[in-house]
C-alpha cells in the first residue's frame, strides 16, 4: 500500500497556508519537503512540534520558466501537471477505480493491462461509496481494548511475561486499525482530488487535519501502553509464588492510570 501512496498527485503550492481555513488562508511562510504542505508562521510551528522529523523550510516561488523554442513561460509546468494527471502506463486520461486494487487507472489497465476482470467502478461512484462508509469507530475500539487490558492486570493467574505479551498483542492490533483508517483515508482523497480538483486546497486542508487526529491518537496509544507496562513490571514472574494481594494492583490503583480516552477520528 506504501507505492498508493506514492502516487499521490503532487499539485504546486498557490502560495497560501495549507492548515488555514481556505477562506482566511494567510500567506505561506514555510513548505515541508516531506509532506508537501505550504503553512504560515504559527502553523509551521505547530507542525515542527508535531512532526519532529519532517524538514521545513522557508517558502519561495519558483521563478518562471524561459522561453525557449517558441514556447510560451510557464508551458513547460502546465505540460508536466496535465501528464501527472494521465495514466505512466499508457497517458491516457484516469477515469477508472479498481476496487481490487483500490488505485485509480485508465481504460486500457482495464482493457489490455494488469487489472484486466477486476471488479471497476467510475471515479464517481467510487468516491461516493468512500465517502459514505462507515468509518472505524477508533475511540470505542480503545476503549474495548482498555477494558480488555483492565481485566487481565487483576487476574491473579497470569505472569508478567504472560501480561506483556498480552499488551503488546493488544496495542499492535490498535495500531493496524490506527493504519487502515489512514490508508482508506489517502484513498478518500485521492479520489476526491481526482472527480473534484477544483477544490484542491480543502482536500488538503481536510487531509492535515485528519493526519493531525490521527497523530493525536498514536500519542495516546503509546501512552496508553507505557502505563500498561509499568503495571506489567509489578506481576510476578511466578504468580503461584505471592498472594494475591502482593502480585497485583487494587482495582482503584489499575482504574487510576488510565485515562479519558481521545477523540474520536474525525468525519472518516
């Protein structure tokens, strides 16, 4: 799924913050190379503290391009940009979704290339199943995972190893569905972008902020986790060892670490 997400269309900044309501969008000051996006001073910011190893730098323009051969400036760009928007197969024009594959192709991948009697659907029907589906509950997941967690801290029969394996089985399945919502989430934009480029910046606008929720949960999960292995680190390695008031926590002392959850992950 990583290459989908490759083959995102790239589309030049228009100068303005990508974070910013599109109405009240203020000047760029900043563009970060790693996800493309054009933000404002405090914006820019926000985005370095969250996203410690992305790279940004001062935003610029890029100079026009000079006239040569007889073309006009600025043709070389909007030659490029209608490519990128055909198939690199064929250059045919991407009118097609494969469901299968989930990737937006042309008619001769489905004609003569390698989605030939997969299921297809138009571009349009495709984003609105997309934008009608029922996303993943996240927030209700977690909270089922805690309570899932809760019961085995106070289990008198299991090991520390036995409760660490445990955790880490239970988190890592939290994180799988933390990933499906963000791929079927790029997919939703992609398909957006392409019925609808005309509004490009709210696509990109929508997208950040998703990506920022999404984020925000990976945080908590990862706090989450912490605080279940602190309590890991008390269990015995060999409960038949202790009591059962030595080898676990009270359930008010297990009840306190654990936290309001997050947010729920947004309109997906």
């Amino acid at each position: 799924m990583a290459s989908e997400r490759d083959e995102v269309i790239q589309l030049p900044p228009d100068g303005t913050c990508d974070a910013c309501e599109p109405d009240e969008a203020k000047e760029a000051a900043q563009i970060c190379d790693d996800c493309h996006f054009s933000y404002c001073g405090p914006h820019a910011e926000e985005h370095r503290s969250r996203y410690r190893e992305h790279r940004l730098r001062e935003f610029t323009t890029q100079p026009p391009v000079p006239e040569k051969s007889g073309e006009k400036p600025g043709s070389e760009s909007k030659k490029k940009e209608y490519t990128e928007k055909r198939c690199q197969i064929h250059q045919q024009e991407l009118t097609l979704y494969c469901r299968e594959d989930q990737k937006i192709i042309c008619v001769l991948c489905a004609v003569t290339g390698d989605h030939r009697q997969h299921q297809l659907v138009t571009l349009n029907q495709a984003y609105q199943e997309m934008k009608n589906r029922k996303p993943t509950d996240l927030k209700l997941a977690m909270g089922d995972m805690v309570e899932r967690l809760k019961a085995k801290c106070v289990d008198p029969m299991i090991s520390r190893s036995e409760l660490k394996a445990f955790v880490q089985k239970e988190f890592e399945l939290m994180r799988h569905l933390v990933q499906e919502e963000e791929i079927k989430a790029l997919h939703y934009v992609d398909l957006q972008e392409a019925v609808a480029s005309a509004h490009v910046t709210e696509v990109l606008a929508e997208l950040n902020v998703h990506m920022a929720k999404l984020t925000t949960e990976m945080v908590e999960i990862t706090r989450q986790l912490n605080s279940f292995n602190d309590i890991a680190m008390e269990k015995p390695e060999h409960p038949e060892e202790e009591s059962r008031e030595d080898r676990c926590p009270t359930n008010a002392s297990a009840n306190h670490r654990f936290h309001d959850l997050p947010k729920g992950n947004g309109p997906w």
